[in-house]
C-alpha cells in the first residue's frame, strides 16, 4: 500500500472544503484547485518547516489505519471527518496545529475563488 505526500493533502484538503461547503445539488464539487494551492504554500516554506509538515501528513495520513484499518486517503467523507475532527481535538498541541495549518489554506482559497 503506497500513501503519497500529495493524495493526502488532496484528500485532506478536499474533505475539509466539503466540510465547509457541502454542496447543495448533491453532486460534490472539484476541489483540485484548494490541493494544488495548499501544496504550492507547502513548496514555499523554509525546508526546516517543510520537513516536518511532510512527515507529519504522512502520519496523519497513515495513522488512520489503526482506526478505520485505511489510510486516510482511502476513507470515505464522514470517516475522514471524524478523523480530522479526532486531530483537531488532540490533547497535543502539534496535532491540532496540523489540522489548522490544513483548514486555515484550505479555508482561504475556498472562500477567495467563492466571491469571485
């Protein structure tokens, strides 16, 4: 079983948008554009940051095995959902700040494209 850096984000970022914004005809909406911003911000930053995120992700991405028996990237909305919600509410802090850094990009690219 193979997890990428990228399909995690993809997944992330897109479970947290229709999080966000769920869709109103039923017919979930293409999230590809919050994924590739949220993944050009991750290129952006200094490598003694990036290095970390990365491994993080994976974490997160792979960690959800021993709760659901997938990874992350292949759990469905509300699965994902609670995984992330499970983050967000850590008792450490790194977790939490994993799970804002996600939201906070996702969030600001979701709403900037919405308005125009």
């Amino acid at each position: 079983m193979t997890v990428r850096f990228v399909d995690v984000v993809s997944a992330l970022c897109t479970a947290l948008a229709l999080y966000h914004e769920p869709s109103l005809s039923g017919q979930p909406r293409c999230y590809n554009n919050v994924s590739r911003f949220v993944l050009k911000q991750v290129e952006n930053i200094p490598t003694h940051v990036q290095l970390p995120l990365i491994l993080a992700t994976y974490l997160f991405g792979l960690s959800s095995i021993l709760f659901f028996g997938l990874p992350f990237t292949q759990l469905n909305q509300g699965q994902r959902v609670a995984w992330i919600a499970r983050w967000k509410g850590a008792a450490l802090s790194p977790f939490r700040d994993f799970v804002r850094f996600y939201e906070g990009l996702s969030l600001f690219v979701l709403y900037s494209e919405s308005n125009v």
